[in-house]
C-alpha cells in the first residue's frame, strides 16, 4: 500500500509535467476510441445491412450448396426444419428459398433474371424486401381470376423489358428434373432502383417457383435472424448437431470474402492505432527517463535502506501506470459524450465510402465495450512497456553511485 | 565478545591503470563488537565513507571478505543483499536523505513494510521511535516542514526502527550546527546503550569524536591507529 502511496504522490511531484504527459495520453485515448467507434460502427452497419437485406444470421444449405450451387442439392422436407427453428428461443425468424437462374421475356425484349422463390410471409419478417418495394405491393401467393401468380421484379429488369406493374413477364428456365420450365406471371411490385443488387432478380412465391422449377416442398435455403447479433457462430454449431445431414454456417462463412477483409481492415485499424499510440508514448518515454534520472539519488538511498531492484521497477511501471489510467479516465469522461453523439447522431460524408463492398453515406459509430477498452489496454500496454527501460535503469544502478549524483 | 562486523585485507580501488589508480581503501582489516559506539575519524578523502559502504554492503570490495555476523556480504549480491541490508544494516546519511513526498512516519514505516511487518505492530513501532527521537506530534509532517535537526532525528528513527544489529551514520552531524550535532549524537549513543545496536559512524568533528568508545583513525585508505577509550 505505501508503494502505491509512494508510485501516486510521486506523480504529483512535478505537477505541470505530470499534466502534459497526461494530456497527450487523454488525447491519444480519445483519438483511438473514436476511430475505433468509427471503424467497429461502419463494419456493423454493413454487417447489418446484409443480415438484414437478405443473409440472415445463419444460412442451411444441402452439402456445398454455398460454394457450388446446383439446381438439385436441395433441402428436402423443410417443414421439418421450420419446426425445429419455431422452437427456439434463441431465433427470431427465419425464411425460406430457392434460386434458379432464368431468362425474362416481355412482349418486346428479354434479359437474364435471377429467380428467387421465397416463402412471402416468413421472408417479411426475415428481411427488408418489404421495405425495398419502390412500386406497388408486397404480393402475395393468390392465383389471379386468369391463372396467373404474381411477382416482384428489380428495377434493372423493369426497365430492361420495358414493363410495369400489371405486365406480363415470362421466365424460361431448367427445371430440377431437367425439363424446360417455363409460365407466365403478372408483376405485382417493382423492388430497389437501377442501383440496387436486386436489380436482375425476380421473386416469386415460394409455391409458385416450386411448382415452376419442379421442385415439390424442396427448398434450397433456409436463412435465420437470431434475437443477439453475437450468438451466429454459436448457434450455428447449435442447429448443426441438430441437423447432421445438413451444411450450417454463420454469417462469417456465408459472406467469407467480407468477413476476411473486414478483420483484416480491422487488425490494420489496430497496427495505425498502436503507432499513433507509440508516437504518443515516445514523448511520454522521454518524460519517464527524465523523471527518473532526476530522482537517482533517491532510488539509491532506497536500494541502500533494503528495497528490492524488482520492488524499484515495479514502483517505476506503477507511477506511469497510474498516470496512464487517469489520464484514462479523464479520457473515458470526454470519449462517453463523443461516441454517443456519433452512435446515435453520426454524420453524413460528401462522398459515400465504401465498406467492404457496401457503400456507406452516413456514417454512425459503435458503443460497445470494446471501443473503450481496446484502446485502453493498449494504451496501459504501452505504458507498462516505457516504463521497463526506466525501471531497469534504477534497478541496476550501484546504490553508491546512485547517492554520489546530484 | 563476538565481533559483529570484520574485515580481513580489505581493499577498494578506483581507476584501471597505474596513472589513475585511487587506493580508497587499502589493506583494511578491523573487527568491530557488538554495542560498541564506533567513530571512523580523518580528513576528506582518507576512505571514511567509501570504508562505511564497503561495510554496508552498498559497495563491492576490489578484494579482502567484509563479514558481518559471520556472513560474507562481499560474495552476494541483488536482492540477498538488498535483503541483508534490509534487516541486518541501518543507515544515516549525511544529507539525511529522507523520501520527500512521504510524512516522517511514512518514512519511518517503510523499511517495516519491506520486512513484512503488520501494519498494527508498523504503527506501534513509529510511536514508540518518535517518543525515543523526540518528535512526538511531528510524524505527519513531510520532510520540507521539518528542520535540519529533526531531518536527522526521522534518519535515526528509520535506521532504528527495523532494528538492525549495526547503524552505520556518514557524517551525521555534518549539516546541523553544532549544538543540535552534539545533541544528536548524544541521542544516538543513549539509542546505542538503551538497544545494544553496534553504531560506526564518520566524523571529522573533534567535539563529535569525543562521543565515541573506539576511535579508528585513517588516513590515505589505511588505518592510521585504533583507539579504544
């Protein structure tokens, strides 16, 4: 306890310097929590944007559907499935596809289509294709008087075969029993603009697109949202115990590409912050060593009373650790009101940026634990660091020596 | 008698060569008993101080044992002499050298805090020496609110305080006048009588020297002659 009081009253010794040094690090502090809120925040609204637009927590699939999608690896029986996953407390909904690639025709032009058949209702509550529709409504999976389903149709296509809502649209596509699909439909719902990634798909009922790919109740994917964003890769282990026979992956494999350079930007993020962070303990550095080489003498009278070599470093590293942690402190009081105004406020960029492939034009921090105590073990990190030199200098010095300087 | 402290051929050399060779210390050999109340006397430069560290260990001697209690502290080093010090050495310096952003009794307290000793018995111990070195009611000033003479009082106290079996004390009365040198090495020998600790200290001041039982005279590193009253 008396080294404690020691290492704390000796910071006060030399007050205005013991303030300078606390404000670079009370500036490197705030200057690492907000880039680390600006970083942690871009990447989870991107990772929201496509969980939410159309990836889902989790994804099953047949065998390696993922990476090798073919027509007949589908999920029988997915009724089963949907049992399984209403069940638990841990999802909050979940959808159900499937995919064929297609050629669109109207009466005067064509153009490749994606077609997606989606279960209407769960897909709703799943994703934000409801709120993507930018021309009627979200349909629904009624046979009109004329024997026809409807369908909802990106902008790209719209505008490539000049339809509109209450056009014909026709697909021709291979069924999974190797025939030639083809029917006609009625568009019901223009989705996204000419921009969006939906541009070139086609959404069918999920009944319909069965019945026109030869299907049966087979599906080829079933997409989850969980309640706790953090829970995918847990969960995902959860339900591949419960569905042996079936491939089970986290957003972080779904999107691979993205997730691998998300981490990379971000251990990048950290590498920059640990330089400005060392740029700023160079200084910090400089103040130790003076601070010490001013109190030779004093560390020499204290090794010939009987302190230990280590108990002196450890003195040294606990004076610049506790400078460091108030000046963490002060830090943390001016960084809470800043990453809240950029959580919930953020601004808007002149130019939009792009985030691991999404572009992003308002930009929103993260409030999360780790955005203050990444930096803040870094920052203590280094502190402990500086202070070994310090530390060994007093440690090794001949107590003679030490108490013959002035 | 035992001898508490002995030095056999004990040598301190300073320089690398012929031209710049200091004999500081130069074939020492003394035996020093317990209680005694020792005075190392001689000009500036004769190898007082340097002899005084080489027997607290705070130096290495170039050659010779320095043995205290039997133990040759010549051969260790780190923290088993750090150790040793601790609890076997009480030191008084000239200069007093008290930690500055400590109260005289944080000062006091802290070589019982490196020993391990409670904070009960630490607290009792720092009554009892400020009672015996005069400065009751003073423990919670800092060293800048205390004279030269007190300074010194709180030096004694902290060498006292983990009783160790030998104080060694540098010229410590050098930087008090003489009324409160006399009075305080009149304390330090009622201390040496009431504790039966051995005491060595240097001095060159003739009124100071008359204090002490034995007087060991040296000159150029050497001892010139021992004089035991």
């Amino acid at each position: 306890m008396l080294l404690f009081k020691l290492a704390f009253r000796n910071i006060f010794r030399q007050r205005r310097r013991s303030l300078l040094t606390a404000m670079s690090l009370t500036g490197g502090y705030v200057l690492c929590v907000f880039s680390f809120s600006m970083s942690e925040g871009s990447y989870s609204n991107a990772i929201s944007f496509f969980i939410q637009d159309h990836t889902g927590h989790i994804q099953i699939h047949k065998d390696d559907y993922l990476r090798k999608p073919k027509i007949h690896k589908s999920i029988e029986a997915p009724e089963d499935i949907s049992a399984i996953l209403d069940a638990s407390e841990q999802i909050e909904s979940h959808t159900l596809r499937i995919f064929a690639p297609s050629l669109a025709y109207s009466e005067t032009d064509n153009s490749p289509a994606q077609v997606i058949g989606i279960d209407l209702d769960r897909e709703r509550t799943t994703t934000t294709l409801a709120a993507k529709i930018s021309e009627g409504s979200y349909i629904n999976s009624e046979i009109d008087g004329e024997g026809y389903y409807s369908a909802m149709i990106g902008a790209g296509i719209a505008n490539n075969l000049n339809i509109g809502l209450g056009d014909e649209l026709i697909l021709i596509s291979q069924g999974a029993d190797g025939s030639i699909a083809n029917d006609i439909y009625i568009v019901g719902a223009i989705v996204g603009d000419r921009r969006s990634s939906d541009r070139s798909t086609v959404f069918l009922p999920l009944a319909a697109a069965q019945e026109f790919l030869s299907m049966n109740d087979e599906v080829h994917e079933v997409s989850i949202l969980l309640k706790d964003d953090g829970r995918a890769r847990a969960e995902a282990e959860i339900l591949q115990d419960l569905l042996p026979d079936l491939a089970v992956d986290p957003w972080q494999e779904v999107e691979a590409t993205f997730y691998q350079s998300m981490q990379t930007d971000k251990q990048g993020n950290v590498i920059f912050m640990g330089i400005i962070v060392f740029i700023v303990f160079v200084g910090v550095m400089n103040t130790v060593l003076m601070s010490v080489l001013e109190r030779t003498r004093e560390f020499g009278v204290l090794k010939a009373i009987g302190t230990r070599p280590a108990k002196l470093a450890l003195m040294i590293t606990l004076e610049t650790t506790m400078l460091a942690s108030i000046s963490v402190l002060l830090g943390l009081v001016l960084a809470i009101p800043l990453v809240l105004w950029f959580t919930y406020a953020g601004f808007a960029l002149p130019e939009p940026m792009d985030v691991g492939g999404i572009l992003m034009s308002h930009i929103t921090g993260e409030l999360s634990l780790y955005v203050f105590a990444a930096p803040l073990f870094l920052i203590l990190g280094f502190a402990i660091l500086i202070s070994i030199p310090a530390g060994i200098r007093a440690a090794f010095n001949s107590p003679t020596e030490a108490m013959r300087s002035n | 008698m035992s001898a508490v402290i002995s030095t056999t051929d004990v040598c301190r050399f300073f320089g690398d060569d012929e031209e710049t060779l200091v004999k500081a210390v130069d074939n020492v050999s003394i035996e020093i008993e317990r209680g005694e109340f020792t005075a190392l006397v001689g000009p500036s430069g004769s190898g007082k101080t340097t002899l005084l560290h080489l027997i607290g260990g705070l130096d290495n001697p170039t050659s010779g044992s320095v043995k205290l209690s039997g133990t040759n502290i010549a051969a260790m080093s780190g923290t088993a002499l750090s150790d040793f010090r601790r609890d076997h050495i009480g030191f008084i310096f000239q200069a007093y050298n008290l930690i500055p952003v400590f109260s005289a009794e944080e000062n006091i307290e802290y070589i019982m805090l490196l020993q391990g000793v409670d904070a009960v018995e630490r607290k009792r111990r720092v009554s009892e020496i400020l009672a015996q070195v005069g400065l009751e009611g003073l423990g919670d000033r800092r060293p800048n609110k205390l004279s030269g003479g007190q300074q010194q009082r709180v030096a004694i106290a902290r060498a006292m305080v983990s009783r160790p079996e030998i104080i060694l004390a540098d010229e410590p009365t050098a930087n008090l006048d003489s009324k409160n040198g006399i009075a305080l090495l009149d304390l330090m020998k009622e201390l040496n009588e009431s504790h039966n600790m051995t005491f060595i200290f240097s001095t060159h001041d003739e009124k100071i020297m008359k204090r002490a039982s034995r007087l060991i005279h040296m000159q150029d590193g050497k001892i010139e002659f021992d004089e035991k009253k």
